[in-house]
C-alpha cells in the first residue's frame, strides 16, 4: 500500500480516536468495506458496531485475511451490475459472498440488486440505506 494518510491509517485514526466505540452503526463502501472494516473487525471482533458494507467488500477474495468476528451484525449490499462482480453469475456472485462469512454466524445479511452498479443509484440508497440501518439497530 501507499505511505499514510491511507484508508489503513485512517482505520488506525477510528481506533485511537474512539470513534467506533462512539459508533451505533457504520456504512463502509467500495475500499472501505475492502481495507477499512477488516482492519476493524479485526481489532474490535465482536464489540465492533452494526455494519452495512455496500459492495460488499469486506466478503470479496481479498490479499489479506479478513478476521470477521462470529457474532459481527452486518448488512451486505451486492450489486449485480457492480464491477466487484467480475464474471460471476449472480448465483456464484452472492454465494462466493455468502462462502466468505464464517460458518456459525448467524448476524449477517446479504441483499443482492441485480441493477445496481458499483456506484448504487441515489433512489436505491435513499430507500435502502435506512431500512438497512434499522434492521441493523433492532437486531
């Protein structure tokens, strides 16, 4: 990676900051889901605030492991028109997501919008995005 500031660092500025534990729930997209939630989840684990992780990032074949917490609430947004997708059928897509989230946890949601691109449309996200939140936070 690149020398600070980075998206790592600036996961490193949440942690010293405190802002995660001041956190109800946090939205991470594209790279965030990608570089920045890992990097929690990897040291706050289960203590680590509901997510929504548009593009799901943090479920894609990555370089490095993800440590994703057993207990993690998270909610997955999956393109079927996102680059992330790659060749992968739908089928394959969300499954190879699903593959991703460890096998005893039972707090992790996947919802896949066939039309929606890497850059989710501004009327989805408007709808979506605050359902998403609430059924994170009522959990």
């Amino acid at each position: 990676g690149k020398a600070p500031p980075n998206l790592a660092s600036f996961a490193d500025d949440m942690l010293r900051t405190g802002w995660v534990e001041r956190s109800d729930a946090i939205v991470f997209g594209s790279r965030g889901g990608q570089v920045v939630l890992p990097i929690l989840w990897q040291h706050r684990g289960d203590a680590m605030p509901p997510v929504v992780c548009i593009n799901g990032g943090c479920s894609m074949s990555l370089p490095r492991p993800v440590h994703w917490p057993e207990a993690a609430l998270s909610f997955l947004m999956l393109g079927g028109k996102d680059y992330f997708r790659g060749d992968a059928s739908a089928d394959a897509y969300v499954e190879g997501a699903r593959g991703r989230v460890p096998r005893g946890n039972g707090t992790t949601a996947i919802l896949f919008v066939n039309e929606m691109q890497h850059m989710p449309q501004a009327g989805l996200l408007r709808v979506v995005l605050p359902l998403m939140l609430e059924a994170l936070l009522s959990w």
